[in-house]
C-alpha cells in the first residue's frame, strides 16, 4: 500500500500576498464600510489564519487606512483613467463629471463618507483622507488649468473652480446612504451645471462631450464594467 504524498502549500511572494490582503479590505471597505475590516474577516476572505494577517499588518488600523487609500485610489483612476491623457481637457472632465453622476459610484460616496467620520478617531486614517483629497483636487486643479492654456473653456482660478466642484461633488455623495432620496435632475446634473457655469460653457456642453462619436472615444468606464450611460 502506497501513501498519498501530502500537498504542498505554495507560499506566496510577500509582496503579491501583502498586495493581496489590501485589494480584500478594499473590496470589504467598497461593499460593507471600513468597520468591517477585522484581521479575522480578511484571513476567513483568503482562507488563511489570521495570525497571516497580523503578520502583515499587526495593527488592525494600518490596513483600514491601506485599504481606504488602495479604494480611493482605484476609483479617482477609473474617473480620470491615464489612458484618456491624449483626449482633450473638456472632454476629459466632461467623462469625469458624468461618471459621477451614475449610481455605479455610490459605493465610492458611502466610503468617502465612512472614511471622513472614523477619521475622527484615527490618525492614520487621517492622515490617508487628507492624502488622497489632496490628489484629486491636484489632479482636477491640473485639468481645469490644462483645458484653460487649450482654450476649451475659460477660469482664472482653476484651484478655486476645482474646490466648487468637489465641495458640490461632496455634497451629493452625502445623499448615498439615502435610498429614498429625492429623485430629481436637478441632483444629477447639479455638478455638471456647476462645471458649465463656472467654466462659461454653453448648456448641455458637457454631457455632449462626454459622449461624442470621435474616433479617440472609449466606452465610459468604471470598476464594475462599461456603464449603460454617461453620484457623487
């Protein structure tokens, strides 16, 4: 009688496990709240055992801010995705702001929401905010400032017009936990109307722009696929 020889447990490089372990919080972070990322929840995830976990990150809070920052940071590239760089600014925003105004994002707008009040309580989260509001005011401040050299529209003050639209952006992210919202157009083109005040574009520019069949166009994109059209 042979024995069967045992399995063999393949190790996985620390850098892809540790990799690993944040893009699961993230996904618990999106789907859940932040709350619910416990070191225990993330190693029965994996099929691991926690002390795996606990091994990367001993503090429980140090991948609660990980995972914020792995989310926010996936989310602002699929609302300005890299490889629309070559397209022109206004039609860049455009696809930017009508992004948002599709409810595939609300996950995004309860996160940002659930980061901001545990925030009070936990420096490294913080820290993490701070971090990652600062990056997408840049790189929205940055495209305001590109389109205005271009002459796509018209600021003088593209850090000022960058705040108005956040600060509208983020004020209708404070509606996401409500599902029985007002449901009025004027929500969902509130920052786009901003935007085209502000930036003195004709009405209906942005909306236009972001879906015109130019040769450079791509589908409008999220994390969870091509959107059925072009929240906060």
């Amino acid at each position: 009688m042979t024995s069967r020889p045992e399995a063999t447990r393949i190790r996985k490089p620390p850098g892809e496990r540790r990799a690993e372990i944040v893009r699961t919080a993230a996904g618990i972070a999106l789907a859940e709240g932040l709350e619910r990322i416990t070191l225990r929840r993330i190693a029965d995830e994996l099929g691991v055992r926690p002390g795996l976990i606990g091994h990367y990150f001993p503090a429980a809070d140090d991948l609660v801010s990980e995972a914020f920052t792995h989310a926010a940071t996936d989310e602002r590239e699929s609302l300005l995705p890299p490889d629309e760089h070559e397209l022109p600014p206004v039609e860049r925003l455009a696809r930017f702001l009508v992004r948002l105004t599709d409810g595939e994002y609300r996950d995004l707008s309860r996160l940002w929401l659930n980061a901001r009040h545990l925030s009070r309580f936990k420096p490294g989260l913080r820290s993490a905010v701070t971090t990652q509001e600062s990056a997408t005011r840049t790189a929205l401040a940055d495209l305001l400032e590109e389109g205005h050299r271009a002459g796509d529209f018209t600021t003088d003050d593209a850090l000022g017009v960058a705040l108005h639209l956040l600060v509208t952006i983020d004020g209708l992210g404070a509606y996401a936990n409500d599902d029985t919202q007002l449901d009025h157009p004027a929500l969902d083109d509130m920052a786009i109307t901003t935007a085209e005040r502000l930036l003195d574009l004709p009405e209906g520019t942005l909306r236009m722009r972001a879906t015109s069949p130019e040769p450079t166009e791509r589908p409008i994109r999220g994390r969870r696929g091509a959107r059925k059209q072009p929240l906060g």
